[in-house]
C-alpha cells in the first residue's frame, strides 16, 4: 500500500514538474504568435489593396515602444462610430483586412488597427503589461483627433483582442461608448488547461484543483476578473462551434458581466467558429452590431445630414 501511494505521489509530482517546463518554456509562444508558420512577420497587403483609403500611424507607447497602426476611414469627414480593432493572438492586422472591409461598409464607421509590440511593423515584444500600454495609447491617440467623434469610440476585441479590450474598456470609461467581445476567453488560465487538458487540476481560474502553478503564468489574461468591472454597455458574439476558445467561456464572461451590468446583450451564431463567425453569421451578425451601435452609440442629430450626403456620394459613384 505504502508503494501505491509512494508512486502515485511520485506520478503527480511528475506531472506537476512537466507542466511546470511547460509553462516557463512555451506560455510566450502559445500565447502570441506574431509570425504564422510559413508567413514573415511584415505586412502581406496593406488597405490600398483593397481600396480602404488609410493613414499609417506611428505612436509611442508609455514605456517607449514603438507602434505601428492603420487607421482606414470610410470617408475623410465621416463623423460615425470609430472602432478601435483589436485582433487574435496569432499573425498581424493585415489577415484582417477582410472582415474590416465588410465591417466600414456594414456599419458605417472608422476603424483603427493597432499592431501590438512584436507584431507588423512594431517594435518590441509582446506582453501582458505592455499590450495594455499599448491598447491606451492608441486609445489616447483616437481621442485627441479632431477628425472624428470622440464620443463614439467603440472597442472591438476577438479573442486575445476581447481580453485586451475589456482592461482597456474598464481603465477608460468616460474614453469608450460601448465593448464588443467575440469569441474571447474567461482567462489565459483557464485556456492552458483547454490546449493542455493533464494541466487543468493544477491550473485556472475555475479550476477545482491546488492551482499550484498559476504563478507561472505570465500573461494571465484573466478577463473574467475585469468584465464585472466595465461600466460601458457590452456586446457578447458567441460562436458556438469555436475548436479554439469553449464557448462556454463567453457564457460565463456574459453572466458575471449582467449580473453588475443592465447594458449586456448575448448573442450566439449556431455555426460560428472561432475565426469566421462573422462569415458564419452572415446578415444576422452584421445586423446585430448596428442594431446595438444604434441602440447604445447613437449618432448625433447635427451629423445626420453630412452623413447622409456622404452616403448619397458613395452610392451613386458605384
């Protein structure tokens, strides 16, 4: 019995010691991945390729890193929301080309890519505490422009970019109209249990285990802990078939968000996964963002004339 027990300690021990390797080796990796396999780390295409008329922005983070970001405007007066974009974890804002050109067009809007440090074109590496330095300069940057309104500033974040959006949404609440979250996860914690299952006794947020190496994570991420915090009005896009983040992750986020926050809308795409939801959900999704847009950051009165001129523009020159 005493052998049986001995060995059994000595099993756990060993999983402990491996996952612990794990962690302190790869956690930077599997968390950002600025480089997709086979891929460079510059740009494969830029707006101009798709025809999105842009500004290259160069900002300085807090603790000065260098930032590179696209700011793609519908028109050069549009006065609609201005969103500021915040991608996954993996490759660089130019494979999101796509969907933010179908996003302007959909929602009448601006939209500000920011390349986290490590990634594109800017300089440095990625971490949790400079990622947040970076989102709040961009942030600062969008709200000394004279060229939009600032009163309609809204953060989209998928994934990774949800984590960073939520921070930013809680640091800034007289800075930011509205959050979007898709697809994102309650905590880097809980997700190394997900990619690494042999971990989850010994790992997470809501983990029913010791938890005794969640202090080696370095970029915890933990959202979960942020969203009961945002004062802001929240937009939840669950895609239900997502193979990278759970997407009970998403129904947790919107519980703990509702249970302090009347201004939370939970939405769900039954064919969904974790990168083309926005694909997946056709009209229904586009429709959903305007809708909430219309509801919670209204446009104001005396921008509603120009706003549709410029409409009237674009519609008769295509």
């Amino acid at each position: 019995m005493v052998s049986y027990v001995s060995a059994l300690l000595y099993g756990v021990g060993g999983i402990v010691v491996a996952g612990m390797a794990l962690l302190v080796a790869f956690q930077e990796k599997l968390v950002y991945v600025p480089v997709l396999p086979g891929l460079t780390k510059s740009y494969a295409i830029t707006p101009a390729r798709l025809r999105l008329p842009y500004e290259d922005v160069w900002l300085l983070s807090s603790d000065g890193v260098r930032l590179h970001a696209w700011f793609i405007k519908l028109f050069p007066d549009c006065r609609g929301p201005t969103i500021l974009f915040f991608q996954e974890n993996a490759g660089n804002i130019a494979h999101r080309l796509e969907m933010v050109r179908i996003m302007i067009q959909r929602l009448n809007c601006n939209v500000f890519m920011l390349s986290y440090r490590g990634y594109g074109a800017s300089d440095g590496y990625p971490s949790q505490h400079g990622i947040i330095r970076d989102a709040q300069a961009a942030l600062d940057h969008l709200s000394q422009r004279t060229d939009i309104d600032t009163s309609r500033i809204v953060v989209f974040g998928r994934s990774l970019g949800g984590a960073v959006g939520a921070v930013l949404s809680k640091n800034n609440p007289d800075k930011i109209a509205a959050l979007l979250l898709e697809n994102t996860f309650t905590s880097i914690l809980d997700m190394a249990g997900v990619l690494l299952p042999f971990l989850k006794w010994f790992i997470g947020k809501s983990s029913k285990g010791p938890r005794i190496l969640n202090f080696l994570v370095r970029s915890p991420w933990s959202t979960i802990d942020v969203i009961g915090q945002i004062k802001q009005p929240i937009l939840f896009l669950s895609g239900l078939q997502d193979e990278m983040v759970p997407p009970v992750h998403m129904q947790l986020l919107y519980v703990k968000a509702a249970a302090h926050n009347r201004q939370c809308l939970f939405v769900d795409f039954p064919t969904g996964m974790h990168m083309d939801t926005w694909v997946a959900g056709g009209d229904h999704y586009w429709k959903t963002i305007q809708q909430f847009l219309e509801e919670h950051v209204p446009e104001k009165k005396e921008n509603e004339s120009s706003r549709n001129r410029n409409v009237a523009a674009i519609n008769s020159s295509m």
